[in-house]
C-alpha cells in the first residue's frame, strides 16, 4: 500500500508499470514476426507498437564515455530510451551472454538511470529467456 508522501514506492511502482507495457509491446512485435530477423526491423516494429501505446521515446541515443572528466564520443548508442527513464538493448542472439548485461550496467551507471531491458527476439517464446531487466 502506498503511503502519501512515500515518492520511492512510487516511483518503482511507475517504472513497474513502465517496464509491463514495454514488455507488453515488445510480445506483441515478436508474436507479429517471429524470431530470425534482424535487431534493425524489431527496433523498427517496437517503435510503431510504442507509439501506438503513446509511449515516448529516443532512437538510437548517443551515449559518451566520460574519461577524466572529458566527455568522449566513443560511438555508443542507446538502441532505446523510454519516458527518459527505461533503457531498452534490442537483441537477435541465440543467447544472451553475461558481456551484454554487464555492458546494460555501465548503460545504467553512465546514464544515471535505472532500469534496463535486453530483449533478445531471437527466441520462439519471448517470455521465456528473452528478456533480462536490469536495475540499479
């Protein structure tokens, strides 16, 4: 039960709901395609299905590596920013390695935000190993 004031608690229970819908949306694309495309077309498919949810989001966000206090373009890329609050790493492999989630980490403590999602649409149910959530 929420407290009033208690803005933690609601600010988790936001990002739950958040990250329902997302998953929800990213079910719905894979249930349409299937597995065994490329990560550019379910990206391509997930956004339409976001915004038929009128979910706001950022497409491929630049993301630099700060070293010494310099901010360096290095090439890294958000696949997805939502509402500003939930980082989305769209996948085709056959599994997803340890590598992927450490690096969803560094995502998370480079950006400041704190939920992540992996969705691996290299699998024949997507609910079951296709998605890794990540929080810090």
């Amino acid at each position: 039960m929420l407290h009033h004031g208690d803005t933690e608690t609601r600010s988790k229970l936001l990002h739950e709901d958040l990250t329902e819908s997302v998953i929800g949306a990213a079910i719905e694309v894979h249930r349409a395609l299937g597995p065994g495309l490329l990560e550019s077309a379910y990206e391509e498919c997930l956004c339409h299905e976001l915004r038929l949810r009128n979910l706001a989001f950022q497409r491929q966000v630049p993301l630099p590596v700060e070293y010494k206090g310099v901010k360096l373009d290095c090439g890294y890329r958000l696949d997805l920013l939502v509402q500003n609050v939930l980082i989305l790493e769209i996948k085709c492999l056959e599994h997803v390695l340890p590598v992927y989630e450490a690096q969803l980490l560094t995502y998370l403590k480079m950006t400041g935000k704190r939920v992540g999602l992996i969705l691996n649409f290299n699998t024949l149910v997507l609910t079951r190993g296709g998605i890794v959530r990540k929080v810090l």
